[in-house]
C-alpha cells in the first residue's frame, strides 16, 4: 500500500501514525508503519494487519518487520478502500 492509503486507513479508526518505513526496491510502498490509537500503541505490516505492543511503559518502540515485542490484534486492522 501507498502511505496515502496507510494515512486514510488509520484516520478512520481515530488513530496517528507515528513512523512509517518505505521499502526500498517497492516503489516506495509502505513496509511497516507504528502509531497510537488511543492510549495503545500499534504496529502495522505491509497488508494493515495490527500488533499491538506488549510493553507495560511508555516507551518508544523501534519500527522493523520483526513483531516479536508485539501482539497481534485484529480490532485494529486496516480497511483500505
């Protein structure tokens, strides 16, 4: 997906995205993306699926493709028009 999808679909479920992160040799689509919908902070993958993360503290959480230090979470998927 484009960011622009990636922006739109988080916006709709009253969410901020945060860091988005670019594959290199996709045409600049969407790899990963992290950002908060209210107080949980969420990972998403290339397709907008959830993860959510399972850190107690506020702390912030490096964006990659490994989801280990997360939770999947379907309440939170992307729905790309």
């Amino acid at each position: 997906m484009k960011v622009i999808d990636f922006e739109k679909a988080v916006s709709a479920l009253g969410g901020e995205l945060q860091h988005i992160r670019l594959g290199a040799h996709s045409g600049r689509q969407v790899v990963s993306a992290s950002g908060k919908i209210g107080d949980s902070s969420v990972e998403w993958d290339a397709n907008g699926r959830a993860f959510v993360s399972s850190k107690e503290d506020d702390e912030s959480v490096e964006v990659t493709s490994d989801f280990s230090s997360f939770t999947r979470d379907p309440k939170f998927d992307l729905k790309f028009d």
